[in-house]
C-alpha cells in the first residue's frame, strides 16, 4: 500500500500520457462533482480563488470503489475485474490524494473552461461595481477618496485588486463573473494588470465622470418589464419619497432642481444620481415599513437604480407621467384562465356556447372570452374562459376585469329558479318538419345582449393603458358576440346542431356562488436549465405548500441523477449535461424532468389499471381522469415525443445532431435490468430516501378525486395527506412503485416514436402545441387548480344579496399567502397580478437575457 505523494512533474506527466479511454474515463469522474444546482452556483464556484482547495473537498467525497478514487481495502477484492482499466486502478501507483488533485483538475477544466483570447470587462460589470460602492453608509467620503484626488484610479485599483476574487454573492455582480473566472489563477502582476481597466471604467461610472453616458430629460419607453413596474411605483411617490427620505440623509437636498444643467449634469451632485443615492440608502438602511419600497425595486440593485433614472427623468421636469414599456408582447409567457361556477347552470349538449369576436392576443384561433358548459351530460355548469394573454401584470388584471363584467351579466340575467334562453333558433318551428335538419337562425337573448353593451364603455374605461386598451384598439371590438363552434379537433369544430337549441340559462337554488379556476400558462422550451428558480415556484400555491415543495424537488433529483447516469454511459453526452449554454442542452434537461414528472405521477394508482398491485404498475395505462391530471399536479400540454422534435432540430441546428444515438443507447442500458439499472436504482433511492422530501403516493383512488390509501416514506406526511387519512409508511413497497415507474418511462424513451408517445400529458392537442415568437419557443403547462397561477387569481365572490364583486384573491386566500406557511408569507404589499408577472415573466425573460 503505496502511500508517497507523486512529485509535480508524476502528475503532469500522467495527465499528459492518458490514453483517449482514460481521457473519456476522467472527464466522467469530474463530471459527477456536484458544485449545486444550476449555472449560477457554478459560475460563482469558478470566479473564487479557493476554487481548487473547494473542490478537491468535493471530490473527496466521491464513493471510493471501482470508478474514481482508489481504495486499497478493495484492491485484491477488484483486481481482475472490473476495477481494472478504471481511474483508480491507473491512479493506484499515485496515491488517493494526487488522484483527488487530477480529478479536481479535470472538473474545473470542465466547469470553468479559459477564454481562447483575452476577454473585456462588460459594460455592465464596471456599473455594478460603482453601484456596490454606492451602497456604504459613507458614501460622501468614498466620494471624496476616489473623486476629487489625483490617487483615484491607483485607489480603485487597490480596492478591486482586493475584492474581485470574493465579489458579494448578488446577482448584481454575475456580469463580471466569466472574466474573473478567467484571470484568478493568474500571478499577481498579470492580474493587476488585467483589473487596471476595470478599475478605469469604474471610476468613470461611480464619479459620473463618463462623458459616454450622457443623460437627457424625458419620459422614455423602457424594454424590460420589472424596470417598468419599479419605475412607475417610484415615479406614482415621487412627492411623497421627496420628503421622507432626506430625513435620513445628511444634506441630500431637492432632487429635481429643474434644470437640466443640475439635474442631468455630469459628476456626483446631479439630480438624479443625488435620487439614486437615496433611494438606494432607504433600500439597503431602512426599515421596509419606513421606506414602503416593494419587491420589484429590492430584489435586483441594478433594476431599482435603472428605474430611478427612468423615474427621474419622467419626473424633472415633467410630472405625473407614467413609464412607458417598449415591448413585443408576444416574446413573454401568455396566461388563460377558467373559471367554473356550479352556481350557473347551461342546458347544453355541445359544451362552447358563445365567444366575443375579439380574438386572443396569444393565438389568434382562439377568442379573448368564451362562455362555455363544463361539468355534466345535458345540464353543465358554466365556465367562463379567457383566451391567452401575455403574462404582464396589467393584461392580467384586465382580462380579470373582462371575467368580471361578463359574470356581472350573467348573474343578473340568470336569476334564481328562472332559465332564460341564452341562445334561441329563430327557426326552431321547422323542427318537426325537418327533424332538426334545418338552416339554424341563432338569436342570442336581447337582455344579455343589452346589458353588455352597457357595460362594455365602463369596462374600457376600467382598462390599464398599458393593458387591453393598448392592443384592442377600441371598445367597439368588445360588443360583439358569436355562437361557437364546437371543440376543435385536428383544428376542425363544428356548428352547434339544431338539435342543441335553445341553450338556457339559470342559477341553482340556494347554492353558494364559487369560482373554480384553472390556470394554463406558458414558460421557456428549456425549461429544465432553471427548474429550481423558474418551475418549483410554479407548484407553490396555499394549499399543500410542502407536498407541492417535495413532489417538485423530487422531480428534479430524478431528473439530475438520470443526468449523472446519462454521461456514465454514453460520456460523449457530456457537452449536453455539463452545465452548457446551448439550447440543446436546455431541451434535453427538460426531457428529462418531464419524464420524472411523468414517472413519479403514474406511480400512483389509476382507474384503468387491471391489477392495483404495487407490482402491477404499467406507465402505458393512463386513465386521464381527474385524479390522474391533479397527480400531475402542473399537467403538461405536450408529450415527449414534441421535446423529442425540438431535440433533434436544435442539435442539427447546433452542429450536434451526432450525439441524438446516444441518447437512446444510454436510455436503453439504464432501463435494461441486466445492465446499469441496478447501480442507477440504488443511486436514486439512496437521493431520494431522505426525511421530508418525497411526496406521497395514492395507491387506492376513490370516485374521481379520493384516496382510501397514501404511501409514503416519512412518518409525518404533508399537508396533501389529511388527517382522517389512511397513510402507511413502508420504504419497501414505495420505492417499488416509484422505481418500477421510473424503469418503465425510461424503457419507453429509448424505444423511439412509438414508446415515447406512451409519455405525456392529459388533454387533446391546442395547436401549436409550441408556441413561438420571434426565436423563442414556448411550452404550455395547465394549473390544475393548486398552483401557483391559479390560486392567486382565484376569485372569491363575498355572499351578498345585489351582484357580487369578484376579489382576486379573496380574503381567506390573501391570510394564506401571508402566513407564515407561504414563501409569500413575508413580502411587502400584495399585488396578485405582479405577483403573476414576478413568478412567469420575469424568470423566462432572464432565461432569454442572450437576446435569442
């Protein structure tokens, strides 16, 4: 047992000698170091000098056994088998510890790949810095130190040469993190040298001092959405902030001077730079309450100080102006709603009864409103739909405006104990003489008709300027009503039958009036590159927070150890599954959570299933009922066979379409009982099998939505699991199901077309089933009712006697958020429509920061 450290020079010479096999080996070791979870805990990984020393700790933790690190306890039990030929076996006449520095080595070359030529500072990352600087509480000494003497460049070169290998974790310094990944290993003179214009830029930013950066008066458009929304908060309290905050700061003085020469000047006592300050004094110093700032001007630096310039020149000289938004809206996720109300009975056969002419900003097939039948054969209740819109915060709250004018219509009209025709056939006399086979003359009932067109200037009027009033063009486009044809299928509907005439209207007696809804919504194709940040928040609505937080984290261990296993058998997947750029890359990560959503949601029981046995489960039988779909939880509106598509366009697209066999041999070998599934089932049961992380199993349904029996692992189950429950803990028969599952799904990935189709979601085809617009794709996801989307633009209608006023969201659902229970629980103010645009556009708009 050899325990002498090999010399530098037995290290560089065995890197350099590997064969092409160790090669593929070694980057399949590095690999399998895991820095967290996504690309932004790597690129800070990179960018810190104590990188090597971080990561030789993580591989350390490695298993030691056949792959990467040697193990002298095994290796007479190993020789001769599959040990040889192994990474340990060829680092055996080193030691472990020059095996942990050359795998470390090989993972930061992975993660942290140098540039091929220099690179430049980006613009962005000199003002971040400069905006960092002007957070300190002596903010006018710093200005003194670095502004007014001759020492400033020597100064901020110092400072930086100090702090640009421990910048604070804030996403206000990302920007800077590729190029200080690049040059922290360099000698101390070479990465002074590299700092020096940085340092330049810097002063010129935080002095006011660069003569590029000229700052003219004017309500200007803005093109990023929370830009928008911070500024016009600061703009709509410009008054009001004016004389709370220069309490707090010493001299501050009149913002707005009302003279250009002052207040968009060069140097640190213009107007506007004097707001920035002290806006950003309130956000770092003060108490929340004191300063009233809300969540879209604190969460990001640089967003609240580019707002308070977008303020500021809206505001000096002109005031009580808004921000305008310079944006194609259709480049953001679109939101629709459906809204049930059991109170309102149809008596309909074909379920769509009448939709406005005005057509949907999202898709153009579809109505902006369609009244609908939902539940039931003959009678159903009805169900208000809303076409989609882009999820912004105003064409949100409008179309929730839209649902309420209309419900307002149809309360009054459906009154209690008396059916009104909604929808008649001026011809229906021919009826006997025809048989129903006849011209149908549609008359929608004069009432309906009359009070909506009173109601529709209020209703335009009610519009933001930035909502529905901005994209319709006028009111005249709200009056008018069409009879509508029924489902399409293959992108062909139907016109209503003579036979389904009259459809009548009318409320039930004594029932409560509620509003259930459901949310479909869109996030980015690559949806799977950002899980964690962009999806999770999407299960998280009140109700079944920490069952929500364990299915959606379970999904993505899932998916991260398939990941893992993927590159262990085929390593030329490695560029797809690295932590890679690419839009392939972010694809194929999204096949592969949506598998694991698949797979964790058909390991629960379903109605179709021959036999209920744990040993029985067959992914292939999926029932669709409501009980499946609410397992699903977020269920998806595409399969795998349309991710599989848009796979094999971008890898042709992105030069890579070689590495698409791949792909299906490892899925094969992983699923294959006799080759990796074993070692890949035990690696996942052991991710998995930790205390209050997996959710719970139904594996006895009952009618369309009970349980009679939950599994689970965790002797507390969540929320999902109620208390009068039946619930059995057994390790055993849950990960029968749960593996079993997972083997069943993967099995039918690799096997093409046909196998794949098996793995989907519920629902008929809304074509495209892809959204795209102006380079970016799109997939649409439809919240059941749980989520995120749907439980904040669930509206409550309080118990009164005239025509109720929808609150969205109610007060009970308002308590909820702010409980100590929610991840809302501590945000100031509550905006659900914000909220909306915070949660869906704002992630997907910085996952096409690259301008794609």
């Amino acid at each position: 047992q050899r325990k002498a450290t090999a010399p530098a020079t037995e290290l560089t010479r065995l890197t350099q000698n590997m064969s092409d096999n160790r090669s593929t080996r070694l980057d399949r070791c590095a690999a399998t170091v895991d820095v967290g979870n996504g690309l932004d805990d790597k690129a800070w990984f990179c960018a810190s000098p104590s990188r090597q020393t971080n990561i030789e700790e993580l591989v350390k933790k490695l298993p030691t056994d056949d792959l990467c690190l040697p193990d002298s306890r095994r290796y007479a039990s190993h020789l001769g088998r599959k040990w040889v030929g192994s990474v340990a076996q060829e680092l055996w006449q080193i030691d472990l510890g020059a095996a942990v520095q050359i795998i470390a080595e090989a993972s930061i070359k992975l993660m942290c790949p140098m540039s091929v030529s220099s690179l430049a500072w980006p613009k962005q990352c000199a003002e971040a810095i400069s905006w960092g600087l002007r957070q300190g509480k002596k903010l006018q000494r710093t200005y003194d130190e670095f502004c007014t003497g001759e020492q400033g460049t020597e100064m901020m070169l110092k400072t930086l040469v100090g702090t640009m290998g421990n910048l604070p974790r804030d996403p206000l310094f990302r920007s800077c993190l590729v190029k200080v990944s690049d040059i922290i290993g360099m000698p101390t003179d070479a990465f002074e040298k590299e700092i020096t214009p940085l340092a330049q830029n810097v002063l010129h930013k935080f002095c006011n001092t660069d003569e590029s950066d000229i700052v003219t008066p004017g309500c200007a458009p803005v093109t990023d959405l929370r830009l928008r929304a911070c500024a016009n908060f600061l703009l709509a309290n410009f008054e009001s902030l004016q004389r709370a905050l220069p309490k707090t700061v010493r001299d501050s003085g009149k913002w707005c001077r009302k003279s250009s020469k002052s207040d968009f000047s060069r140097g640190v006592d213009a107007g506007y730079v004097r707001f920035q300050n002290d806006i950003l004094f309130a956000k770092t110093y003060l108490d929340p309450k004191e300063h009233t700032l809300p969540e879209e001007c604190t969460d990001d630096v640089s967003i609240l100080m580019s707002s308070a310039l977008a303020a500021f020149k809206c505001a000096c000289p002109w005031k009580k102006q808004q921000v305008s938004i310079d944006v194609d809206p259709l480049r953001v996720p679109c939101v629709g709603l459906e809204g049930e109300s059991s109170i309102v009975q149809l008596k309909t056969g074909q379920k769509p009864v009448l939709e406005l002419e005005a057509r949907s900003l999202c898709n153009k097939n579809y109505p902006l409103f369609q009244i609908t039948g939902d539940m039931g054969d003959l009678s159903k209740s009805m169900e208000l739909i809303t076409g989609p819109v882009p999820g912004t915060a105003e064409l949100v709250a409008d179309m929730q405006r839209l649902y309420q004018a209309v419900f307002n219509v149809i309360m009054k009209l459906a009154k209690e104990r008396v059916s009104v025709e909604l929808l008649s056939d001026a011809n229906a006399g021919l009826n006997r003489a025809t048989q129903g086979k006849h011209d149908v003359q549609p008359v929608l009932d004069a009432t309906f008709l009359d009070r909506w067109r009173r109601a529709v200037p209020e209703l335009w009027r009610s519009f933001n300027v930035e909502g529905l009033r901005k994209y319709l063009g006028g009111p005249d486009i709200l009056q008018h009503w069409l009879v509508s044809e029924s489902v399409a299928v293959n992108g062909m509907g139907y016109s209503r039958p003579a036979q389904d005439y009259p459809v009548l209207i009318g409320r039930k007696p004594n029932a409560k009036a509620t509003v259930g809804i459901q949310a479909t919504f869109e996030i980015p194709l690559e949806f799977g590159r950002n899980w964690v940040t962009a999806v999770q928040p999407l299960f998280l609505g009140t109700r079944y927070q920490d069952y929500a937080k364990r299915l959606a984290g379970s999904i993505h261990t899932v998916a991260m150890v398939l990941a893992e296993e993927l590159v262990a058998q085929q390593p030329e997947l490695l560029p797809l599954l690295a932590g890679a750029t690419s839009k392939s890359e972010g694809i194929l990560k999204s096949m592969l959570h949506f598998m694991a959503h698949f797979a964790l949601a058909q390991a629960s029981d379903d109605e179709l299933l021959g036999d209920h046995n744990d040993q029985q489960i067959d992914v292939k039988v999926m029932s669709c009922a409501v009980s499946r779909k609410n397992d699903l939880y977020l269920n998806p509106r595409f399969g795998l066979n349309d991710l599989s598509e848009e796979l094999d366009i971008t890898l042709k697209n992105e030069g890579m379409h070689r590495l698409r066999p791949c792909l299906e041999r490892a899925l094969a070998s992983i699923s294959n009982r006799d080759e990796a599934w074993p070692q890949f089932s035990r690696k996942l049961a052991e991710r998995l099998n930790v205390e209050g992380t997996t959710p719970e199993l139904c594996v006895e349904q009952t009618d369309t939505t009970g349980c009679a029996e939950y599994l689970g692992l965790d002797r507390r189950p969540s929320s999902n699991v109620g208390p009068n429950k039946h619930y059995v803990v057994n390790p055993d028969r849950y990960f029968t199901r749960v593996l079993l599952a997972i083997q069943q799904t993967l099995d039918l990935a690799s096997k093409g077309r046909k196998g794949r189709n098996h793995i989907r979601g519920c629902g008929h085809d809304i074509p495209p089933v892809f959204r795209q617009h102006g380079g970016r794709k799109f997939a649409r996801f439809e919240d059941r009712g749980h989520g995120r989307i749907a439980v904040l633009l669930k509206p409550e209608v309080p118990p009164t006697k005239v025509t109720p006023k929808l609150q969205v969201p109610g007060q009970e659902q308002q308590a909820k958020w702010k409980s100590a229970r929610s991840d809302l629980g501590n945000r100031h103010g509550f905006d659900p429509y914000n909220i909306v645009e915070t949660t869906l556009v704002h992630p997907a708009m910085e996952a096409f920061a690259d301008g794609s």
